[in-house]
C-alpha cells in the first residue's frame, strides 16, 4: 500500500527591527485602531540549513508597501494580515479557531475566484495575532498558515526523488537558473513544463492549470508538466505550502486532480539545487464534487507551534535587545542592503563594514572621509590628530561644533565623538599624536615622545587594514607612508589645492625580489605603481619655514574637500571589491572607449580601478593618470625600507635631523649629479604628470 503523505509545518521568526517598526507606526499611524494590517514576510534564500526549516522572517520591512523595494533576488515574498489588540484581556478572549476562520477566509476566496493565480504570493497567506506591551517591550504574537483541514487523502506513488534523478543535467541547470529570475512574489508557486524536445521552462500557474484542462481535452502541448512550489521545510515530507497548491488544483482541475499522478517540485536550496520530486495521487472517491464541496466548506488550520511545541503563543521580551543604537545600524545599513539587492548582488558587504581605517589627519579631509566612510557602514574608524578645534574649522570640517571650539578640544577626540553621536555603536577611536617629519629637527629633549610616536604609530598602521593620508603638510605623510610600504598596507593619499585635487593609491611592494617597474604596461599592476613622492626629485623637508600664514595655508575652495574625499572612499572600496585586491590593475585616461572586451582584469565589480584621480573645478577636468614606482624614491625604495626596518628609530631620527640624507640613501643624490640629468627628467616627466601645488596639501 502506498504511503500516506503528511505536511510538515511551517516556522516564524521576527526581528526585533519587525516589533520596532510596529511600535513606531502604533504610535504615530494606527494608534488604538484594531483593523487588519497588511504584511509581508519572506524566506530568506541565503539562510537555509540543511538540518533545519528556514523560518518566515518578519522585519522592518514587513510593512512597507513599497514592492519595487521589496523585491530581490535573494529570497521569496509571502502576504499576510496582522491583528494587534489593544489590551492583553482582549488578545486572551480571542478566539483561535474563530480567528483563522474569519481572517483566512481570502484563502477560499482568492482560490475560488482564480486570484492566486494571477497572484501566486496570496496563496502563502500567513495571520499574525498580536498584543503588543509597549511600556515593557513585550510582545505576544501567534502565527498561523491557514488552509482547509478537510484535504483529501493522499499518497506517495513513487519514493520522493531528487531533481538529479529525475531531469537531465542540462534541465537542473535551467530550473535553478530560471527560479532565481523569478520575481521574488512568484518564487512561491509556478509550474515547470517540459516539452516533448526535453526543454525544461517555467511557466505560470494559470498558464499550467490551463495546459492541464487543455490535456484532458486531448491537447497535448507538453509531454510532461509539474507543479513547482517554495519549500521552507528540510524534512522527507513535503511541506505545509503544498496543502493550498493541492486545493486550488482541486478546484481549478478536478479531472486532473482525482484520476492522474500529480508530480510536485518541493523547490529546496539557495538556487534551489536541492529540491525533491514528489508524485502523489488523492484516495479514489465514489463522488469527488462531494469530496471538493466539503474541502472547501471545512474549517481552516494552520497555527504554529510555540518553542515548546505547543499550540499557543510566543512571547517576546526585548527589552534588552530594543536598543535604539542597534535598531539605528539596521536602519543605516538598508541603503547598503538595497544597493546589493536590487544593482550588485555580488557586492560582499561583510569586507567592508568589517574593514579597519586609519584616517591620519582629521582636518578638512578627515572630517569628510570619514562621513563617507560611515555611508559605505564602515564600522571601525581611528583619528590621528594632534591640534585642537579652532573657531575657523567649524563651518569648513563637518564633524565640529561651534562648543567644540570653544573648548578647544583635540580634534581626534571631537571627531571621535561627533562619529558617536551620529552612530552609536560605531568602533571610534581618537588618538593625540605628533608625526615626526624629515626637515623638523629632533633635539634631545624631544626623543622619548618621538620614540613613544613612532611605536604609537607603528602599532596603528600594523592594526588596520587601510591608512588614508590626508595630513596638513607633505612631510607629515614621508613617515606614514614608509610604513604603509614596510608592512604592505593599503594607502589612499588625498591631497588639495585652491581649486584642484590629487587622490591616490599607493602601490604594492614586494622587497623580497624587487624589480624594475614596467613602464611599458598599458595598465600597470599594484606592484608598479608609485606613492605620493615616487616623483620627487628631493627629499621632503620643512614646509613651514620662512612663510607667512598665506603661505603656510593652502587655501581650498569649500566645495573641493567633499570631492576628494569621495572619491578616496569610492576609490578603496572599488579597490576591495576588485578580484585582485590591492594588486588590481590601474586605468588610464576617462573614456569607456578605452576599455576592451577583453580586458576582464581592469573592471571590478564597481568598475575600473585608477592609481591617480586628478581634478580641477576651474574647467571641472578630471584626469586618471600613472606614477610608476620610483626605485630611488625617499619613502617606498628598497634602501629605505630596508634602513626602516634595520634601525627604526634611528633611521627615523636621521631623516629628521640629518639635511639629504634620504637623497643619498634612496640614491636619488646620485641621480642628481648625473650629466644626462636633464633629459632623465624629461624622460620621468613623460611618464607621469605630478604638478603639486607651492603649498602644503590641506588646510591646518
């Protein structure tokens, strides 16, 4: 005798961002109104475990009516109708079997009426009845899946089969390919035909109820046609959705419904690899439109179980777990989320909240930086600063205030606050350091806080993944960048002028087996591209000395600092979203036109990669130029990382103090005595195209 089919049943799960919303909209929208809410649930795609249902998620986003929003590749769209009852006497007075009877009667009627399918989500119609303690954040809510108790029996005409037993290769592929194109409110049900040829497509449900009326007729259009529906459940049964899909055949195919073997696809996986193959055939009845007339008329079931397996409740305390900081990161993070949704799916997301950045500078730049570093959520975000907010930075840097000021507080401990304030659960940290600098004599009394900057700052660059340079003078960035060099981190250098920016990627380096740079490379590789002083032709030196405060000011226009900084941000995270990392190849010149077909390592996900963006708003030109790797620069040279790492702070200290003595170690004093000099640099010019400005690089 063949088996008896039964139905596991389904699971819920709502976040804490589901009842927060709610709370908001009670509040504000439906105050003491108890009428039906609609809703909307999904089953995510990426969270199915083998070992256990994947439950209906109710979030934030349950409520919105917005479905363009909604929909997404990555999971399959249910409706629903929620009650909240104003008193918790009134949600005890209610009654269960009344409740699913009367709130799920659109079941029947949208199966009847031929609404599902059209509508093939309304056929996965989920009830929610709730009360809601707002005071306490408690929360007492019941879900039930409603359909018809009276199902007509059936059974197993053949052992449950995987979709590898029963189709080709070639027609697994195409299932799982087309299911995942599917809009998400039609994942829940469809039907797939198979055509005498063996070419496997999906289809509709009203299309496939059609084409199986036509088949009693004697069409044969398909050779075979299966009813396909979502299943949340892992077990060998098939789950609680196929009840209301074998009630509206029922109803839409009675013929069909009571002679024939019906084959199911229980759509199981990610992409719905691991779906199972279910052929079932009712009971034979003496009368079926008896048998259809009393499904219908029966009552409806389909309330959960509780965590303790019983029908009842579940309660809700998140009291602890309601935190305003928290439901706040959720609500920051759904741009970022519908931006993976709906335009990258392969955007990963993980790499750059988790991303540790060390913004030395936390002036006009490192305000801006990290404002679009909060944007992209990144999570973890360190200040080096060491002067104090003045009265002229407030308007200019946008994380200060006019009491900051007034305080005189250290700008990394501002910066760090304001990051607080605007993100609570942000990892921010602020430290007071002063950078030593080549051409700013160490003397004697300084060397224990020298030393104790250098191990301060050595640890920092060791401890983040990525350091953005936007200090207030040249020499400020000499130190960062050899150790950027030294342990191979990730440098973005931003600089400005009055009306023109430079924004940069330093190059790899691999001090193993240095090499010449190829500067015969279209586009050259991370390992051959140069820093920010691979073009100079001197060593950096005090930049404050003999100037007056016009002088020493690099004075930007407001807007020019915004720019930069954007693209320093968009610059990385394109960075660390391209297949080859740090080492992705750099793209010259502005137009598409540029970039072939079969140039697959250029483009990243978000694009080609450049090593220097730079800018002017006097004609708003924007150019994408190379520095190749300089092997006698004064920061990332092989000579220079070598004394580095050979001396630490007595190399440092003799950069410091000692007038050329980077020249002559890098071996750029030697280059500058060669009689070919002038054609040398005419040779260097040609390749790249480095104009700083008299300057320093951003306003102090």
């Amino acid at each position: 005798m063949a088996k008896f089919v039964k139905f596991t049943k389904l699971r819920s799960s709502t976040d804490s961002t589901f009842w927060a919303k709610f709370v908001e909209l009670k509040i504000d929208k439906f105050k003491l109104d108890e009428k039906s809410v609609n809703l909307w649930g999904n089953y995510s795609l990426q969270s199915l475990n083998e070992n256990n249902n994947n439950p209906l998620v109710l979030d934030f986003t349950s409520f919105n009516e917005d479905l363009e929003i909604l929909n997404n590749n990555s999971s399959v769209l249910c409706f629903g109708h929620m009650i909240n009852t104003n008193t918790f006497e009134a949600f005890r007075q209610i009654n269960p079997e009344q409740f699913i009877n009367s709130m799920g009667k659109d079941i029947i009627n949208n199966i009847q009426d031929g609404t599902v399918l059209q509508n093939p989500w309304k056929l996965s119609l989920f009830l929610v009845l709730a009360y809601s303690d707002l005071k306490k954040y408690k929360f007492y809510y019941w879900v039930a899946h409603p359909t018809p108790l009276k199902l007509p029996e059936m059974y197993y005409q053949e052992s449950p089969q995987s979709i590898n037993e029963e189709f080709t290769a070639r027609q697994v592929e195409d299932l799982c390919q087309h299911f995942l194109q599917l809009d998400s409110r039609t994942k829940s049900y469809f039907t797939v035909s198979i055509s005498k040829e063996g070419k496997l497509s999906i289809i509709d449900l009203a299309t496939g109820v059609e084409t199986i009326n036509a088949r009693e007729k004697q069409s044969q259009e398909y050779s075979e046609i299966y009813f396909a529906f979502y299943d949340p459940c892992t077990t060998s049964n098939p789950g609680w959705p196929l009840r209301n899909l074998l009630c509206l055949l029922c109803w839409h195919c009675p013929i069909y419904y009571f002679s024939k073997i019906i084959k199911f696809i229980s759509i199981r996986g990610n992409k719905a690899q691991k779906s199972i193959v279910f052929k079932l055939k009712t009971k034979e009845y003496e009368n079926y439109k008896d048998i259809r007339d009393a499904l219908f008329m029966s009552h409806l079931v389909g309330w959960e179980s509780n965590s303790n397996d019983k029908l009842g409740p579940t309660i809700v305390n998140l009291s602890d777990t309601m935190d305003p900081a928290k439901l706040s990161d959720r609500a920051i993070n759904l741009n970022l989320k519908l931006m993976k949704w709906r335009l990258a799916p392969d955007l990963d997301l993980e790499k750059i909240c988790n991303l540790k950045c060390l913004l030395l500078g936390a002036g006009t730049l490192g305000c801006s930086v990290a404002r679009v570093l909060l944007g992209w959520g990144v999570n973890n975000i360190t200040f080096v600063d060491s002067s104090n907010v003045s009265h002229s930075n407030t308007v200019r840097q946008s994380l200060y205030s006019h009491q900051d000021a007034v305080k005189h507080k250290y700008k990394a401990y501002a910066a760090k606050d304001a990051l607080l304030n605007i993100r609570p659960s942000i990892n921010a940290e602020g430290v007071v350091l002063h950078i030593p600098m080549p051409g700013h004599v160490v003397g004697k009394s300084m060397l224990d806080s020298t030393k104790q900057s250098l191990e301060k700052l050595e640890e920092l660059v060791e401890n983040n993944d990525v350091v953005f340079l936007l200090l207030d003078s040249r020499e400020a960035r000499w130190l960062p960048t050899v150790l950027c060099a030294a342990k191979n981190k990730i440098a973005i250098n931003a600089a400005l002028g009055f009306d023109s920016y430079t924004v940069q990627r330093h190059g790899t380096r691999n001090f193993t087996s240095p090499a010449s740079p190829d500067l015969d490379a279209r586009n050259p590789r991370g390992m051959d591209l140069g820093c920010y002083f691979c073009n100079d032709v001197t060593q950096p030196g005090n930049s404050q000395t003999d100037r007056t405060l016009d002088q020493q000011c690099t004075v930007s226009r407001p807007g020019l600092s915004q720019i930069a900084a954007g693209l320093a941000v968009e610059l990385l995270v394109a960075l660390l979203q391209h297949s080859q990392g740090i080492e992705a190849e750099a793209l010259v010149g502005n137009s598409r036109d540029n970039i072939s077909p079969s140039d697959t390592e250029l483009v990243g996900l978000l694009g080609c990669i450049p090593h220097t963006i730079r800018g002017s708003l006097w004609n708003y030109d924007t150019q994408l130029t190379i520095t190749h790797r300089f092997t006698s620069c004064t920061a990332c040279s092989v000579p220079i990382i070598a004394e580095y790492k050979n001396r630490g702070l007595s190399f440092v200290l003799d950069a410091c103090n000692i007038p050329n003595y980077l020249e002559k170690l890098s071996g750029l004093e030697q280059i500058l005595k060669r009689p070919d000099l002038d054609e040398l640099c005419y040779a260097l010019d040609s390749i790249s195209d480095e104009d700083e400005d008299d300057g320093n690089d951003v306003i102090p």
